[in-house]
C-alpha cells in the first residue's frame, strides 16, 4: 500500500515541524489553517528550547531528543532564525538543596546539569542579585525566534511541492478528504496540529480528545545593551509547569533576545480563551523580574503579549493517531514547549505514520491514554 | 474637554485624564483653557492600561521613573484619544529635518520653534493649510505646499454646506495667498536628500493615483509631512470597543459596543476640532445618563465630505526604493517586508515577527498601517485584522519599577 | 531655570521641552540608530513615534518631546 496523501491542521510550530517531517518523507502534504501562518500559540511565546525545566521521564526524553535536532533541521531549511544556544541559568534565593537535588536527578537522566555557586552564577550574570544562594548551569538550554522557525519549516514544505492554505477552516474528516470552508481537500490521513484549539478542532474531525487552554503572559522591554547573557530562572519554574492549578502561577524568565529586548515571563493561568490584560500578573512578573535583576528597575516596558498554551490533563503531548477514527493522527498538547519539542514531534509524528521505526518511545505520548479520550 | 464639562453638567463627577500638562490638547495648544470647576483635571496623566471601566494612570513627567500610579473605577468611560499624523514611507523620510505637520505645528505652537528655515510642507489635507501658517509665523520661509489630491473637488461636493467650516478653510487659503505661499496640487515630497540632514527634496506632479509624472528637486533644510491622520485605537482596543473602517463604532449617543465606554473625536473618524467637541459634549452627557440637543449630522457630513477628496492613493507604494525604511524603530526595509511576504506573512503577528516591523518603541503606531497595506499588494490573501494594528494592552511605556509598584485597586480618599 | 545638557549649563524659560530646547541650540538631530548608526532627533512631536530619545537625570528612554524641562535637570544624548 502506498503512502497517503497528509492533510496538517494548523500552521505553528508542530504543524509546520510535522510536515515537513512528512514532506522530507515523500509524501504530498497540505497545511490548512483557519488564519494565517503561525500566529497562534508558536506567536506568543519566547521561543524556549529547554531541557531546564523538565523533570527525568518521557517529556525530558522528546526535549533531549529535539535539542538534538534542531539544528540539524535550521541547516535543512536553510533560513536564520534566530537559533542561540546561550544555556540556561536556573538560581534559587532560598534553601539550595532542592535545587541542587533536582539537577542531580537531571543529571542521571542525561541532562548536561552542573551546580555551580553564587560567585561563578555572579561571573556570568554580573547583573544578578546578590541574594542568589546556588545556581544552576544548562549549557544545552537554547532559544529561537518561533515565528522565524515555523515560517522556515513551512517554506522547506512549499519548496518541496507542498500546499500551504492560510485562511482555511477544517470542518470535518471522512473517506474522501478533510472537508474545510474552501471544498473537501482529498487525503488519506489528517494531522490535528491545532494547539489549543486542538480539542475543538478534534470534534469536528469526529474523535474528540481532552486539550484545554492555559494563558500565559510575556513583558517586552524597550531595547537595551545587552545585560543578560542566559535564559535566566528562578527555581520556582519548574513546579510551575508541573502544575494543574488554575490560579495565578509565575516564575521569573528573564533573558534578552536577540533584537535587543529583553522578555520577562511566565505567568499560567486557566482562564480559557480570555485575552483581557490582568494588572495583577504583569505587576507579579514585574516584581519578580526587578527582584532578579535589579538594574532593570528604570527600564521601560513597551509591550505584553500573552497566549494560549495547549495541555493534557497529564501534562504530557498528544502523538499519534486516533484509534476511534481511521486516519486521523494528532499532534498537541505541547503546553509551553512546543517550540523545544517541535523537530522530535515532526519526526516521531512521522515515522509512526510512515511505519518507521520510532527515535523515542511512542508510548507515553499515545492518544488512548487515561484522561486524554474525551 | 467638552465630554468633562457635559459629564459635569448633567451630575456626574467628572475626572479628566489628560497627557499634557495644560488643557486643550493638540489643537488649542498654547491657547489657555478651563474646564468646569468640578471635573477634576489630571494633568501629565497616561492611561497605561484598562481592565474593563478600571483605568490605571500614571501621574508625573513624561516617561519619568518617579511617576504616581492611581487607579479609578468608573461607572462610565468616554475615550477622546485623539489621532496623530499619518506619514507614508518614502526615500530618506527618515533623515534628521524630515518632520510630521504636526511635529512643526506643536513646535511652532507651544515652542515658539521654526523647524527650519527654507519649508516645505507635504501630504493631503487641509490640516497642511494651517500648518504652513504656523511655521510662517514663527519665521520659517515656506517654499510652498504640496498636496497630493486636486484638493478643491470638495469645495462642489453637495454634502459640503457647512458655512463656518468653509469660512476658516477659505481663510487658511486666503492666508496662504497673502503670505506668498503657493499651493502646488497634485504634487508630493517623494524623496528626502542627505547625509545626516535633510538638504534638499524631490518634488513629484503626481497622477490621479499618486504615480509619479515628473520631478524637480529643490534645496531645503526642513520638510513637513503629513497624509492624513491615524487615530490612537489602543485604548479602545484594549476595552474591547468594536472598530468600524478603522474607528471606533459609536452609536449617535457615542456609545461604543462595550457598556459604559463611549468614545469621542478623531478616534470616531477624523473630523476635526468642531466636530470633536460636538461629539465630546453628546458622549458626555450620555456617560453621564443624559442627553444632550446637539446635533452632529451636518458636521459628520461635511467632515465625510472633506476626507473623501483627501484619500490616500496606492501609487505612494511606488515612491519606495528596496532600501527605503518602512518601519523606523527597527529599520526594517522595503526588501526586508518584502522577505516577510514571500513567506507568506498574511497576519498582523506573523509579519510583525519575520520582519520585525512594528516591534519597536512605537510599536507599529507610526508603521503599521502602512506595512500591512505594502504587504496586503504583494499577498494573494491578507489577514490583516484592525484590531491587531493597535493592540497595545500596555498603552504607553512604564518602567520596571513602576509596574512592579502600581496600585491594583482604587485607594480610599484620606 | 538652569539645566545641562552634555555636561554643558544652559538658561532654559519654563515650559520648555528637551525638543524644544534642543532644537533652539540648532541641534536637530541626537541620537542614533541601533542598527544603521543613523541620526535621529524629532519626527512627529507629540510623542507617539519614540525616535527623539533621551536621558534626563540617568534616566534613559525619555521622550524629548514630551518631558518639560524643570530646574536641575541634566540631559544626556547619545
């Protein structure tokens, strides 16, 4: 039997990294999306690559193995994106024994992890509060600009005969094709790339799964020299992420990017798609940010952005296919990792839809999983 | 002004939140002002941000670290935010010396400033008229004025009759033939030359679709720009107020689609200072759970009268070279938009982050509308949503500290 | 009013802005561009276009348009 024709449903980062995953495979790929090209969750994030922030287990295994690929993928597509490996620098303002702990289990795990103390943090974040007790180095840590990378992914699809369609909505999936706003796009194989609009668009393609929205809001400074050399964390980062709570969560993210800004995040919240701007948690993330780095007191803040992350009641991505409905895969539920974990999703997305021999277990991230069926 | 001291009058307690720190905004500027003695006035005041009818100000010097932050609950909002000069790109319009009509006429204005010697004033509009007699006034030599449309079809349109409007137009003109200012229609500042100033320009006659006939140049050392207007939507956009042709929708009371905020003036569409104050007495006195007896239809037609034989044509596009700034913050070039395009940079987010235009300090205020028409020539499919261009939930910059500081609630009068 | 401007006492009337001020010592332009090194001074006057930045009292990121000057001040330009 030969391979399908692929549809991909949604244009960010895991779409775009899925097909070109697939088109590098040989197969004839179209992307839809009911807007433009990446300008949904992959638009408002701060292009995070990171191994930091995950704890030993399946989720670490997809970043290892995607921090693996990224470049490798930026030299296929051939367009600067940004890419800037400057490691993470996790520090911690109070006991430092968690901290430390946390890196030795990483480190087991093949995570490169290495506790350095207050002076050697103080010698490569000169700007750092004085108050740090232990630090953290993650030489493999990286970032990029997504919407940079999705473009370029994209533009490797087109160039290999694949079918790019801003503006076209996906209203359903049978025999035929993917019927969409614009005529039933023929395939045999869909590819729900949606993010978090991933479980609305699962019950229009007739296999609902459990994906919900949780926001998080990003502040930009005016440009400035440069003074922050590392993605830099506070230790409180990573229980953030681990967590299903639906109020109010921030850690401090500071970093510059490449353009001269510097981005302070992260705030979570559930609060479905609401895009109103709460005072309440950019003060936190002010807070935080000047308690860090205290030279940043009299810089300007000239724009906050927030978006929508994609999570499974697990916390874990959704990749595979449906075994409710026949061709139809899935690719979601990335939360605020897509971008790190974009090239091993394509990849893994793939090969198990090519009958290829998996590079990561495909297990942990299956689609019938407990909670995941809704 | 004119919705405070409404609001007042029919009851309400009336604050003023005001930028500047004297009443009367940009188009009274260095004519003293007063308002009702029971609106209270905040002067040198921003509204950074909105949460709902929760306005959250900053109070001291422009951009100082040291400003109050305040927060007021209202049972009622009216947005008068004003407009400011729309500029269309063109070569070296980003040159030391290359103002907007409005930069001269502040200067002139509040400054006692010629911005330059030997003027030229550039755009569409009859805001040129009074500009070009301002900068006269404070010394400049203004060489002459250009004006992209024919500029007179107005003056038969049927639904012009406005008698004092056209009285104060016909006496910008007069003034302009009394002070030997030629106005040259039809014609447009297509280039500014110069190493780190402005030192001469090249003057286009343009076709009907501002296409370039033929040019002269001619030495300067000041040019004034302006080609029409483009309202400051941020705070409307952050309420949620639906836009309508690129204003705020308002109903014949001023009402915006969101309960309790009303919007007045150039945000509503560009009319003028009358017509501002008009609408600003009708939104108000409704904010205030009134009503008032102004009428605002001959008004609104005649300021709809004016803006239709002052468009701005598409042959501007063609004034641009590769290297020509479109977004000045980031220097984003001509080329580089056009490198966005061929990705396929549809959406107001994605052009914004493969070009990088609209990422600066202005955040896209002086650029946007001018990329996403550039963009929306070269795409077969633009997405190019209006409330995206002014999407700016932090409207006016605040400093770290200050945000880390800012009071959440409304705090107890003492 | 006193104020200095790169290092340098001047006489200032009330009411004045840094533009203001500036542009009456014939300095049209006073700063430059990140990228292109470009000069840069006013443009549109009524602090919306951020192009005429500078330092008042240590204080980076001020709009000299918008900042009225008052006695003491010390503004730097880039």
């Amino acid at each position: 039997m030969g391979l399908p024709d692929v549809v991909v449903v949604g244009a960010g980062v895991i779409g775009a990294a899925c097909a070109e995953a697939l088109s590098a495979a040989g197969l004839r790929v179209t992307v839809l999306d009911r807007g433009p090209l990446a300008a949904g969750t992959s638009a408002a994030g701060e292009g995070n690559v990171l191994v930091s922030d995950k704890e030993p287990g399946p989720e670490l295994d997809l970043a290892l193995a995607s921090l693996a690929r990224w470049p490798e993928l930026l030299d296929r597509v051939g367009h600067d994106v940004e890419w800037d490996p400057k490691g993470g620098l996790v520090v911690a303002t109070g006991d430092p024994s968690l901290l430390a702990g946390f890196a030795a289990h990483q480190r087991a795990a093949g995570v490169d992890a290495r506790l350095i103390g207050p002076a050697e943090a103080f010698e490569r974040e000169p700007q750092l509060t004085r108050r740090v007790t232990t630090a953290v180095h993650y030489p493999q840590d990286a970032q990029l600009q997504p919407v940079l990378a999705t473009t370029a992914l994209l533009d490797a699809v087109r160039k290999r005969g694949g079918v790019l369609r801003p503006g076209v909505t996906a209203l359903g999936f049978g025999p035929d094709g993917v019927r969409t706003s614009d005529g039933v796009v023929p395939c045999g194989a869909v590819v729900n790339a949606c993010g978090p609009w991933s479980g609305a668009v699962s019950r229009a393609l007739g296999a609902p799964i459990d994906i919900q929205p949780r926001r998080g809001m990003v502040l930009v400074t005016a440009p400035m020299p440069h003074t922050v050399r590392h993605k830099v964390y506070d230790a409180d980062y990573v229980g953030a992420v681990a967590s299903g709570d639906a109020d109010l969560q921030t850690s401090t993210v500071v970093e510059s990017t490449a353009a001269g800004t510097v981005l302070i995040g992260s705030s979570r919240e559930r609060v479905g798609f609401d895009e109103s701007i709460r005072v309440r948690v950019l003060r936190e993330l002010a807070r935080k940010a000047v308690a860090l780095f205290p030279g940043l007191a009299d810089v300007p803040v000239m724009r906050a952005y927030g978006g929508f992350r994609p999570y499974a009641p697990d916390h874990l991505p959704v990749i595979g296919a449906d075994p409710r409905v026949p061709g139809l895969w899935h690719a979601t539920g990335h939360e605020g990792a897509g971008i790190g974990l974009a090239p091993a999703t394509g990849a893994l997305l793939a090969e198990l839809l090519t009958g290829a021999r998996p590079h990561v277990d495909p297990q942990p991230f299956r689609v019938d999983r407990p909670g995941v069926l809704a | 002004m004119a919705a405070a001291n409404a609001a007042a009058r029919a009851g309400a307690e009336v604050v003023l939140v005001d930028g500047e720190p004297t009443l009367g905004g940009q188009y009274y500027r260095g004519t003293p002002q007063r308002v009702d003695p029971a609106v209270e006035h905040l002067a040198e005041s921003a509204v950074w941000a909105m949460e709902g009818l929760r306005l959250h100000i900053r109070t001291g010097a422009a951009d100082s670290p040291h400003r109050t932050g305040t927060v007021v609950d209202a049972d009622a909002v009216v947005l008068a935010t004003g407009a400011h000069d729309r500029v269309v790109p063109f070569p070296g319009w980003d040159l030391p010396g290359v103002y907007t009509a409005g930069a001269a006429q502040t200067l002139a204005k509040s400054q006692g400033i010629a911005v330059g010697a030997r003027v030229v004033v550039s755009g569409t509009g009859p805001f040129l008229l009074p500009v070009a007699e301002s900068l006269v006034k404070v010394g400049a030599r203004v060489l002459g004025v250009c004006e992209a449309n024919s500029g007179t079809g107005w003056l038969r349109h049927p639904r012009a009759a406005n008698p004092g409007k056209m009285a104060e137009l016909a006496h910008y003109a007069g003034m302009l033939l009394k002070l030997r200012v030629p106005l040259w229609r039809k014609t447009a500042v297509v280039a500014a030359h110069g190493t780190d100033r402005v030192t001469a320009v090249t003057i286009a006659r343009l076709n009907p679709d501002w296409t370039i006939r033929a040019t002269r140049r001619i030495e300067v050392d000041a040019v004034c720009v302006g080609h029409g207007f483009t309202p400051r939507l941020e705070l409307a956009v952050a309420a949620g107020c639906a836009l309508k042709d690129g204003f705020v929708a308002v109903d014949e009371r001023g009402a915006t689609s969101v309960p309790g905020v009303y919007a007045a003036g150039e945000i509503t569409g560009i009319g003028g200072a009358d017509l501002a104050a008009a609408e600003g007495e009708v939104a108000g006195a409704a904010a205030a759970g009134s009503e008032s007896t102004k009428s605002l239809t001959g008004a609104r037609r005649f300021a709809a009268a004016l803006a239709d034989a002052h468009p701005i044509k598409p042959g501007w596009q063609t004034w641009l070279t590769p290297e020509t700034l479109v977004c000045r913050c980031e220097e984003v070039t001509y080329q580089a938009l056009c490198a966005a395009t061929d990705l396929d940079a549809a959406g107001v987010r994605t052009l914004k982050l493969t070009s990088r235009v609209g990422l600066g300090l202005c955040q896209g205020r002086m650029c946007g509308r001018n990329a996403t028409e550039l963009a929306a020539t070269r795409l077969d499919q633009a997405f190019f949503d209006e409330a995206a261009l002014h999407r700016r939930p932090i409207a006016t910059p605040i400093r770290l500290s200050e945000l880390a500081e800012t009071p959440l609630e409304p705090q107890e009068d003492p | 009013m006193k104020v200095t401007i790169d290092g340098v006492e001047h006489t200032v009337e009330p009411g004045q802005t840094v533009a203001g001020a500036l542009l009456r010592l014939g300095r049209i332009s006073w700063r430059t561009t990140r990228n292109a090194d470009r000069p840069r001074g006013v443009f549109c006057g009524i602090g919306v276009c951020f192009d005429c930045l500078v330092e008042v009292n240590g204080v980076p990121d001020v709009r000299a348009c918008q900042r009225l000057l008052v006695d003491g001040d010390a503004v730097g330009t880039s």
